[in-house]
C-alpha cells in the first residue's frame, strides 16, 4: 500500500520539476560587515532529514542525458522532498537497450517503484505481477489526475476491469490534416477550402 501510494504522488514529480528548476536560483544569503554569512548551518540537519525521506527508483527511456542531468535531478528532489515527501531516482534506458533491460529487471524481480511502458509489453508485464492495481488509489488519491484525464484513455489502461497504469496524457490528442502541394492547387484550381472537394478526391 505504501508503496502504490509513493507511486502516485510521485505522478507529480514531472511537472513538479520545472517548478524546481525554476526555483533554483535563489538569492545569496546575508553577509555580516566583516564578510561573514549570516546564514545559519543547517547542512548537518539536511541531512539527517533526507534519510527519512523514501527514494522512489522510476525507470523510464530515452536517448543522452544532458550534461546537467543530476544537478537538475537535486534541485527536483529538494523541491519534492518538501512538497511530497518523497524523492526521485530517475534512470533512463537507451533506445536501443530499453526492451532487454526492462525484461530482465521484471523477470529478474529487480525492485523499482516506476516505469515506462507501452502497449507492446503492458499486458504481459501486468499478467507478471509486475505492476500493482491502482484503480481504487488513482481515484481517492488523485483525484485532480484522474479527472484530467479522458475517460476513454484510462479505459484503455484496464486489463481485467482494473487499471494498472497511469496513461500519457498527450496520446488522447490526434488531429488529421491533408497537405497540398502548391503548384498542383494552383494548376488544377483545387478548392482545398471546400469538405465536398476533400471528401471526393481519391
């Protein structure tokens, strides 16, 4: 349970990071006359708070990470940390090594609290045991997340009547469109405007 709860907060962490790295240039604290700081120490209390702090591991894909990668990643966490209480370890598997990887950590049982999946493994992975049911926690938990989302797109998350995942968002939103070239518009005078014209071309 506490682990299906960490996983839902943790649902905010992406959009809580920009948030962060916003954050993140700060003033320079108070010098005394003589060029001391002001600030108190507090590096050693930090600390000690952080070990209370659960770090959720999430695996997810992608190409190279930037060169600033951890530093955004602290300025995420202390900002997390605070607001939710929970901390994020965020490993990205290539492209090319995604699959074999993502296999082995779910055959193997290796521990992990998030991660990206898609249509191709979904339903196996979850016939695994490897993600836990959500159903109930999404709604009385998140309630805000559950209800930005379309309902057709969690329906489309439910294996056995249950959901298992959270959905990306921007995958509910497709548009079709038709692209004309010019000189054939102007030569042949297509109303391009027109729903009868694009309806009876073939």
């Amino acid at each position: 349970m506490k682990k299906s709860l960490r996983f839902l907060s943790a649902l905010c962490v992406m959009t809580l990071m920009l948030a962060a790295l916003a954050a993140c240039g700060g003033s320079k604290p108070a010098s005394t006359s003589d060029g001391s700081s002001t600030t108190p120490d507090t590096s050693k209390e930090s600390a000690a708070a952080s070990k209370d702090v659960p770090t959720l591991t999430w695996w997810t894909i992608g190409g190279q990470v930037p060169n600033n990668f951890s530093k955004a990643i602290d300025a995420m966490n202390a900002y997390t940390a605070e607001k939710i209480g929970v901390k994020i370890d965020i490993k990205v598997a290539s492209w090319g090594e995604w699959d074999t990887k993502m296999n082995t950590i779910v055959n193997t049982g290796e521990p992990f609290d998030i991660m990206f999946t898609n249509s191709g493994k979904y339903s196996k992975q979850v016939a695994m045991g490897a993600f836990a049911d959500i159903t109930d926690l999404v709604q009385s938990e998140t309630p805000d997340l559950y209800k930005l989302i379309p309902e057709k797109v969690w329906e489309g998350t439910k294996i056995g009547g249950k959901y298992y995942s959270v959905p990306t968002y921007k995958d509910s939103a497709l548009t079709q469109y038709w692209v004309f070239d010019d000189k054939h518009v102007q030569k042949y005078k297509y109303r391009y405007q027109s729903d009868e014209n694009i309806a009876g071309s073939g």
